[in-house]
C-alpha cells in the first residue's frame, strides 16, 4: 500500500489515476509513452454490440480551454474487444474497466451478459448512460433517474462485476440521477462525461461538428464536474469516480476533497499523453510533504 | 520499443517564405533523425490543443527539424509568428511515412502545405539515388515556394511555370525514364484525387498523404478519420488520419 492507492468500494486501486474511456482506446497508443502499470485503472474506448463507424465529417472543434467532440463511439464492437484487446488490457498492470455503452435496455443487457464471464479479467464495468453523440441509448437513458434505476438493477442481477455508472451533466438534478443509480445497485458513479455543446464557422454559418454538436471536455468543465461530485457526496453512500478537466495534480486533489474516491483522465491525454507520470510523482511528493494518505482526502471538503 | 517523448524543445530559425507561410526550425536531435518523410509533428501554442505539421526536411546533421507553417486560424498564426529562441512542446515524429523503398523511381506531386512533406521526401530520395520527378502546383507565381529549377511546376494562372493544374504537369512526364515508379502525392484533396486517377490511368500506384482536424495526433481520440473501403457491413472502415495515416494507398480511400 502506498500513500497514493485507493479504494473504490472493494476494489483496491494503486493510484487514484484512471484513464478515461475514449480518450486512451484500449491502452496500445499511450503505452508508447509511459508505462500504463503507474495507473489505477484504464477504462476501455465505449464499446457496442455491433462494431460502430462512428459520425461522419469533422469530429473535433476546439474551443477555449476544452474542445468539443462527436465521435459517436466508432468502436470494433464487443466481440472483436474479447478477443483481440482485453488480454492485452489485463496485462497493462493497472485495473481494467470496460465501457458498456448501447441503443437500448436490450443491448446493455445483450453487452454484461457477453463480458460477465470474464470476470476474473475485468475489475469493473463501466456502464455509459451518457455518451452525447449517439441518436439513441447511453444519454437520452441516463437523463431519466427513473430508467437509470431500471437498467442498473437489470444489469446488476446478470453480474458480480462491480458495476460503474457513468452519469452525464446535462440534467438538472445530478443528485436523483447518483441516487437511481445507488438504488438499482451500483457499485460506484462516475461524473461526468461530457457536456452537450456547439461550436459555429461563422463564415459558413454552419456548426463546426457535421454532427452539430458534440461533448465539451477539458479543463472548462472542471468546476462542472467538482460541484457535481461535491453534491452527490453529500447524498450518496457508494463511492464516486470524478472526471472533468483534471490536468495536474492540484485538480485531483480538488475532486477528493470534493468527494471523489478516485479519478478519470481524460482530455489531457490527447494534448500531454504522458501527463499521468507527472502527476503520479506530484500526488505522491503531496502526500510525503503532508504526511497524509491520499485516500483520508475524499470528502473532506468543509462547505461554507 | 523506444518510448516515445513530448519534447520540450527551442525553435532556432524562422523565416517567411510568403507573407503567411513561415519555416522553422526546430532543435530536436531525437526527433530530427527518426524522423522520415510522410510524418508530422504536434506543435503546442496557447490554445488547447497541438497543430500537426509535415515535416519539411531534418538538417544534415541530423539535430534540427524544419516544418512549413502556413497561416489558416488564430493557432498558426501564433505560431507563425514565433522567433528564434522560443521554448516549445512538441510530440514527434507522428504517423507513418510514404514507403520509398518498393519502388525504384518515384514521382512526387505536391501544392499548398503539401510542398514541405515532399520536399523532405525529395531530399531523401535524392541522396538514396533514384529516379525521382517533382511536379509541384501552386495557384500563382506568388505562391511558389520550395522550388528547384529541376521540378515541373504548374499554377492555375499560368504567370510560373505550365498553366494548369499538376495533371499538365504529370502529363509532360515521360514515363519510359521512370522504371517501377509510384506516386506520391500531398496536397489539396481535389489534387489528390486528380493524382491518382491520372496514376491509375497510367497502371501507377498512388499514395496520399491525407489531412483531416486532429485531436490528439497520437491514435487515441478517433476525431481525424478518414473513410476507406472495407469488407464490411457497412462497407467502409474509419481509418484514424494521425495514426493509420497520415499516409494511405490512394485505391483505399473512399474519395
């Protein structure tokens, strides 16, 4: 046990640091940069049932301190994963989460059933109810608290897996939202993927995105993500994964103290790949210099 | 494997060689000398996210990388305006680069930014001594920049050159000198296509190097696709620019 590991509910963690689904694909790119084994944990690109194309056109929009997206979960498809990448994943060093992502209740139900057997090579399932950029399933399911409630229970009676869900910003009551969640039975929320946004070419007079909107992600959302995270601590007893704009150090101790068990990385990769390394050493020179334990941060935020 | 770095490097040359199109040079020894033509770097300036440029040729000993930044957003226009000196971040090199060693004389096409991957590419098949015909295409005599006496050049004007676009360059070539050649051509996708329609009209192979709005560079956020032709439901595959790429076989892209 080292000053940095953690614990998100049994599952023990080396390091707070995950790296976010869809900003890492399945670990091969970034390992060419940094050994992923300094990690907590990976979580996998959002996979489907059906290999996905994703969205056509232009995909990215930078903006002020973020960018915006509309990839539309392009991914090889669950079965491809199986059998071409998971091995790979386990043998990372770090904890492997897998993103379930789908349309419909059906195809969730159709994706935990497929990768419940590999349990002793998953540490945990990261269900998506909140990718932006599909017509249907993962955000217009996870907007409803009452939905979200109903395929966490679903899933959770197909699996022993600790389940994650992954919630999206774009309500207005994150809190009843981390509460279905915790009452159908999951293991831990993560918050947040990204925001709905639009960028526009005010020469063409057209959005950015072919897909007119995308997710914002980056450090604009942080205090998005820290407030979120600050609230559903004060409600919930499952544990929470924050993401949202962390770059440094100092940003995943802001999510601790909010009330976060352990982080995501994301954006920052696309723009410093091996940034994980750079905060590895800065959380662990912070707890040195504190004489803490990285874990007795969460939720030690003292609100006015 | 060697692992790959971001670089904290000094850029110690710029100069412009039009109005809006500077050339610098960048000290970077590890990248510099890995690095082969088709590639790109990611450059950092103060917006979020890195600018991918081709690289335009490595010094001859071997430490420094040069890359043509042609202004298009308020990104390389910062860029643009860098000076000797300055401090800057950098993932290099990125991509695959074209294949020069299957064929035993090649002919390169280039216009717009396309210019500086060809020229690196040019110079690298110089010194390896093969057959090599440069047809560079630009829109006027202004434009013109990277140019040897020994190219086909072309401009839309006619005021440099043939008039016409690189196809009235290609079509000057006399192809009995030009045993087992490929075509490599970078630039604008309207000269792509051309180049290798005209390629496969002439039973050449064709590669391109593709540009798409990248994210990361590296392979991980699948924004820069690029469509290509596959045995699948859904009969293409999206292909990522930055790391399947940049580089494809002009018959696999879906133009």
């Amino acid at each position: 046990m080292s000053a940095i590991s953690v614990k998100v509910g049994q599952l023990d963690l080396k390091s707070p640091l995950i790296l976010a689904s869809g900003t890492c694909n399945f670990g091969h790119e970034l390992s060419e940069y940094y050994d992923l084994s300094v990690l907590g944990g990976i979580s996998s690109k959002g996979l489907t049932i059906k290999p996905r194309a994703g969205n056509p056109g232009v995909r990215v929009a930078e903006c002020r301190a973020g960018m915006l997206n509309s990839v539309g979960l392009q991914n090889p498809g669950v079965d491809y994963f199986i059998a071409n990448d998971l091995e790979y994943m386990t043998g990372l060093g770090c904890r492997v989460i897998v993103n379930v992502a789908g349309h419909s209740e059906d195809d969730y139900i159709a994706m935990v059933t497929k990768l419940a057997p590999y349990k002793d090579k998953i540490d945990a399932l990261e269900i998506n109810l909140s990718c932006p950029n599909v017509k249907s399933g993962c955000m217009s399911i996870g907007t409803d608290p009452h939905e979200i409630e109903k395929i966490t229970s679903l899933l959770r009676s197909l699996t022993d897996i600790p389940l994650w869900i992954k919630l999206t910003p774009n309500v207005t009551d994150i809190k009843s939202c981390a509460l279905a969640a915790q009452k159908g039975g999951a293991d831990a929320v993560v918050l947040i993927n990204t925001m709905l946004g639009m960028a526009v070419d005010i020469r063409t007079r057209r959005p950015v995105l072919t897909n007119n909107t995308g997710g914002y992600s980056g450090p604009a959302i942080k205090p998005v993500a820290i407030r979120m995270v600050s609230e559903c601590y004060q409600v919930l007893s499952i544990p929470i994964i924050g993401c949202g704009g962390i770059e440094c150090a100092d940003d995943v101790l802001e999510f601790m103290i909010a009330g976060a068990s352990a982080v995501e990385i994301g954006t920052a990769s696309l723009v410093h790949p091996a940034c994980p390394v750079d905060i590895t050493a800065d959380l662990n020179k912070y707890c040195e210099d504190n004489s803490i334990e990285l874990k007795d941060l969460t939720g030690t935020l003292q609100l006015w | 494997m060697t692992q790959k770095k971001e670089y904290t490097c000094k850029v110690v040359s710029k100069e412009f060689l039009t109005p809006d199109t500077a050339y610098i040079g960048i000290d970077c020894p590890e990248a510099a000398s890995s690095a082969v033509p088709g590639q790109f770097v990611n450059i950092s300036c103060s917006k979020f996210l890195k600018r991918p440029f081709g690289v335009a040729s490595v010094s001859d000993d071997g430490k420094v990388l040069y890359v043509g930044i042609k202004v298009v957003g308020k990104g390389t226009e910062e860029l643009s305006g860098i000076e000797a000196g300055t401090e800057i971040s950098m993932l290099a090199p990125l991509g695959n680069g074209f294949d020069l060693e299957s064929y035993d004389s090649y002919i390169l096409v280039s216009g717009g930014t396309g210019v500086f991957p060809v020229n690196f590419t040019y110079e690298t098949l110089k010194v390896s001594g093969k057959k090599v015909t440069v047809v560079q295409g630009f829109r006027n005599a202004s434009q013109v920049i990277l140019n040897d006496p020994s190219f086909i050049l072309t401009t839309d004007e006619g005021d440099a050159g043939i008039k016409g676009t690189c196809i009235a360059g290609l079509d000057t070539i006399d192809l009995n000198d030009h045993p087992n050649a490929a075509v490599l051509c970078v630039g604008p996708k309207p000269m792509m296509k051309a180049t290798g329609e005209w390629a496969e009209s002439h039973g050449l192979k064709c590669f391109v190097s593709m540009e798409q709005r990248m994210g990361c560079g590296i392979g991980i956020c699948l924004c820069c696709t690029v469509k290509t032709k596959a045995d699948n439901e859904d009969g293409y595959y999206n292909k990522r620019c930055c790391k399947d790429g940049p580089v494809f076989d002009y018959a696999e892209v879906i133009w």
